[in-house]
C-alpha cells in the first residue's frame, strides 16, 4: 500500500516546475500529508514497541530471576544486585536436564521425519493416483482431525499398557508418527503439481517412488518445510500424552520434566526460572536465527491446513 | 501374470497409502470407538472385571458438581479468551501492516511467546502472579494488590491471560496474511470517494477478513476446549484450584483416570464423548459458515 502511494506522489513532485505556482498548492499539501504520515508512523512506532516490551517482558523477567540468588529472589530489580549462575548450575546437577533435552531431540526429530515422509507419500497419492476407495480413504483420515487428542489418550494408554509401550520412546512417539493435518496439507500442495510432468517422468521409464521422491517432492519443498517446522515445534513442546506415557525420571521430554522440577521445588522461584530459562532459550535462539522460514511456515501450514 | 497399466498404477497407489491407512485405523479410529466403548464400562485398568454398565457414567456425570463445574470454567476460557485474543490480535496486526519500517522486527517479538513451552512460561506467569511477585509488586505503589492465581475469582482469568499471550503471534500472523489477501485497489478508491478510516475498516477489511476471523475462531475455540497445560502448572498444586475455580473438563477427564483412585477410565472415557460431540457440532457450523461465504 505505502510503495504504491509513495510512487503516484513522485511523478507529481517531479513535474512541478514548469507549472510551478498551480502545483505550490498541491506540493504543500501533499508536503502536510507526507508529515501527517510520519507522526502517525511514530506513534504507531512508539505503540507497537511498548507493546513488544510487554510481549517478551516475562522471558526478561525470568532471565533477571534466574540469575538471582536466594535472598534477592524478591527484589524488583531487572539487574540482578549480585548475579549468579549458581541456579544454572544447581539445575543441571540436580535433574537429568542433559537427558530430558536429548529425550525431546529424538522424539521430536524421529517423529519431524516421519510425518514428513509418510504424510508426502499420503498426500501425493491422494493427489495423483486415482484408485478404487481413494475417496473413502481420503474421507477416513480427515474425519480423524474433529477427534480431539484427549478423547485418544485413555485408549492409548490402555494400548501400551497392553503392548508393553509406557515408558519407552516408541510409546512417547507412536500417537504422531502420522498426522491426518499433513496429510491433507501435502494433499494441497501436491495437488498444484502439473500432470504432465509426472506423465513424461513415466514414459521416461521413471518408478512411481522415483517419481514422488525425484520429481514431485523437490517441487513442493516449501510445504514440507512448513510442515516439518509446524511438527518439530508441536511434538517438542508436547504436554499430556508423554505426561501419561512417560513413568521414569530419565525417560522425561523436557516439558514434562521441567513441570515435575518446578512442581517439587516448593516456592524457589530463582531455580524454577532457571529451568524455564533452559527449557526456553535454546528454541527462542533458534528462532531468532530462522525466525523468518519459521513465521512463513507456521503461517503456511495455518493457513492451508 | 501381466497387469493392464492401470492396475499396475493401482498397486502403486495401495503400496503407498497401506502405512499410513493402517496408522490411521489401528491408531486414530480404532482407539475413537474403543472410546465410546469404554465409556459404556466402568473400567479400571487393575480390576480383572470391567462390567457393562450402559449409560451411567453419562448419568454420573449430569449429577457430579465437579463436573459442571468444569464444564462451565471451560466455556469461560473459551467465551472469555477467544475474543479477547482475537480483537488484541486484529488491532496488532492492523498496526504493523501499516508500519513501512521495521515490521519484521515487531512481529517477531509478537510470535516469540508462541513457540516456547507453554509448560516452562506458565511458569514464569505463576511466578510473576504470586503474592510477593512481580504484579503484585508494581500494584503495590499505587497501595493495590491482587490475589491473581491464588483467589477464586480472579484465577480463571489469570490463566486465560496468559493463554491469550502465548497464542497471540499465531493469530497476529494469520490475520496479516489475510490483510494481506484484501485488493489495495478497493481500500484506495474507498479513499478517493472520503471514506474515513473507520468506514474502511467497516465496510472492506472486516467482511474481506471474514474467512480469516472463522478460521482463527474455530481453532481458537476447540483450543481453547481442550485447555489442560497451563492450568496444571499455573493452579495451585496442579489441581484446577483453588476450590476448582480453574478446572477444566480436560484437566477433570485427566485427574478421574490417571489420578484417582480407582481409576474410572470408563467415566473419564464419557466425559471425552461430551467433548468430542462439541468439537464435532463446531466443525459442522464451521463447514456451514464457510459453505454459504464461497456461494
């Protein structure tokens, strides 16, 4: 909107002077204009920035705690009068910290490629293979999305009990490895893939997995991006299920590890934010670093989902 | 034996699909039904016998307090935080697509909570709530305080507060690319012709933004049903507290069958039938609204 605007102002500017004193008028309008607009730019500014401060206040907030000691946990200073690492420290002796974030890692990352391998393979054949029962299939795994986890949880949970799943990766993991979301997601996506291309790949003697995997797959990289991003985060931070699930100590993700740290620490605050800051700095690091793919991606998958 | 080439392509297709098909009925449909199944019974997972008691677990569950009164905290996360969480988004987003510069900048700090643990923030919320913590401090120099999580009629509302903020830069995101779908040439000959900002916003962005508001409604709303996390780790002890002002029925479902004693997966199990019948009726108005705007 604002290059549009800026770009019919010019022309008028640039063809004032020969007829200067009928454009004098106009130039000194489109002068106040130009001011009017710079205020409400810095106002808008100066809003928005409050607005951040208090969007990103409490990671400040717990930061400055967890760097205070004991005695001046209750200070209201964001500088902490005598910081310390020592919660840091006390944190990362007294839980399985390493463990948990390496626990999370795996399951997220395991769970991150298998969505998105099985669920291209779904959508792609969804999308492109007309086959008997291709539309009752396509109905079923929709229908999945209106069932809420929590109504699956308790049936899960009789389930591993049966198969002798609790407390093991495979049991943290086995709900997600595929989702009915990317299904339909890559079912979009591939569904702009031209047929003829796939055409010429199979007169070119190409196997259909060759095809996917060679020729379709590199063309719809963006939403598998997306899709992978939008799983990482999900399964990363999941809460309920690996709550259930998980029975041992080291076999914690790091969500449900930092709830039973903090729950058990009784009011130290300096080691709760300790480990809020731990659990919650190497993410907000990552996403500064690719914080544009990841806003793009989420906003994808949102949206197209 | 030689396959026409179209059987062929079928053997393809069904090789493909056969993982995921089989995932999706062993782990998605089949545990679905074994839910209903389940809330016929009363089940504890110890006991040997797990008897047919027909529908008296959704007759328990009309005389249990507890109950409704988990029902009802959960609509008020919902009737309460969606809108909330919507209308601060809107204007969010209405301000930075107007800002030339530096819009990168701001939406970043506006997305930062939503990708952090809701788990590690709540957290941090329940501290800065507590009676020695940060609000309470600052409320201090104007001689106020507050009991935030601690009492009964503010807890609830503590909690959908830090919900909003941690889902905000979700919404934010959504509603700028569906500012960014609306035609410029509509908003410039409105301007052309007088229109003011406000009969802009009126008459071209809200109906232009109306798939956009559904969509961030409805996942909003079946979110905000299925809220759990932060109201384990910010209500006292856990618990939906205090005096299960902050209960929700998912919290509710979780404590009758992993917490009781014994378990009663079998009430917990009719209780996620209630559940899912709500998110299932939303969907369907979903699909409706979204049917008669594509007509």
């Amino acid at each position: 909107m604002n290059q549009s605007q800026s770009t019919l102002a010019t022309p008028g500017s640039i063809a004032a002077p020969p007829r200067a004193d009928l454009y004098a008028d106009a130039a000194a309008k489109s002068r106040a204009a130009k001011r009017k607009k710079r205020i409400v730019q810095g106002v808008l500014a100066v809003i928005l920035f409050l607005g951040g401060l208090m969007m990103i206040f409490p990671f400040v907030w717990m930061v400055a705690s967890s760097l205070k000691n004991a005695q001046d946990i209750y200070t209201l200073s964001l500088i902490p009068p005598d910081p310390t690492l020592s919660n840091y420290r006390t944190v990362l002796q007294e839980t399985s910290y390493i463990r948990w974030f390496a626990n999370s890692l795996l399951v997220a990352g395991i769970t991150t490629a298998s969505v998105a391998f099985f669920d291209s393979l779904a959508g792609y054949t969804l999308a492109k293979f007309r086959f008997p029962g291709a539309t009752l299939i396509f109905i079923l795994i929709l229908s999945t999305l209106m069932v809420p986890t929590e109504m699956l949880v308790i049936p899960w949970y009789v389930m591993s009990i049966e198969m002798s799943w609790t407390n093991s990766y495979w049991g943290i993991m086995f709900p997600g490895v595929i989702s009915a979301f990317g299904v339909f997601l890559m079912r979009q996506f591939f569904m702009g893939v031209p047929n003829d291309l796939i055409d010429a790949a199979r007169l070119d003697g190409f196997s259909e997995f060759r095809i996917f995997w060679k020729i379709a797959l590199p063309l719809v990289k963006p939403a598998v991006a997306a899709l992978c991003i939008f799983t990482f985060l999900g399964n990363w931070n999941a809460y309920i299920w690996p709550l259930i699930v998980i029975r041992s100590e080291e076999m914690r993700t790091l969500p449900v590890g930092i709830a039973f740290f903090s729950s058990e620490s009784g009011s130290a605050f300096h080691l709760i934010m300790a480990a809020a800051a731990l659990a919650t700095i190497p993410v907000i690091i990552i996403f500064l670093i690719f914080q544009r793919h990841i806003i793009k991606g989420i906003a994808l998958a949102g949206l197209k989902g | 034996m030689q396959l026409t080439l179209e059987r062929r392509r079928w053997l393809w297709a069904y090789t493909f699909i056969a993982i995921p098909l089989i995932f999706f009925l062993a782990i998605r449909i089949g545990p679905t039904l074994y839910a209903f199944w389940m809330s016929l019974h009363r089940w504890d997972p110890i006991a040997l016998d797990r008897p047919y008691i027909g529908l008296d677990n959704y007759r328990t569950m009309v005389d249990d307090a507890v109950f409704w009164k988990a029902m009802r905290n959960t609509w008020v996360y919902v009737i309460v935080g969606v809108p909330a969480g919507l209308i601060i988004s809107l204007l969010i987003a209405l301000g930075l697509q107007r800002m030339i510069r530096y819009a990168g900048f701001f939406r970043v700090l506006y997305f930062l909570p939503y990708i952090t643990s809701l788990v590690a923030v709540g957290w941090v919320w329940r501290w800065m709530y507590m009676p020695n913590g940060f609000f309470n401090e600052v409320l201090g120099w104007f001689g106020l305080s507050s009991g935030f999580l601690g009492s009964p009629g503010s807890a609830i509302y503590s909690i959908i507060a830090t919900t909003v903020w941690h889902g905000l830069g979700f919404q934010v995101v959504i509603f700028l690319a569906g500012l960014e779908s609306i035609p410029q040439d509509y908003l410039e000959a409105a301007s052309l012709d007088g229109a003011t900002g406000w009969q802009k916003f009126r008459g071209i962005i809200l109906p232009l933004l109306n798939p956009t508001i559904v969509f961030l409604v409805v996942t909003g709303v079946i979110s905000n049903l299925q809220v759990f996390t932060q109201i384990r780790n910010m209500s006292s002890a856990g618990t939906g507290g205090p005096l299960n002002s902050t209960i929700s029925v998912v919290l509710y479902v979780y404590q009758q069958a992993f917490q009781s004693l014994p378990s009663k997966m079998g009430y917990a199990s009719a209780m996620t039938v209630v559940l899912f019948a709500m998110i299932l009726v939303i969907t369907i108005i979903q699909l409706k609204v979204l049917q008669r705007d594509t007509e």
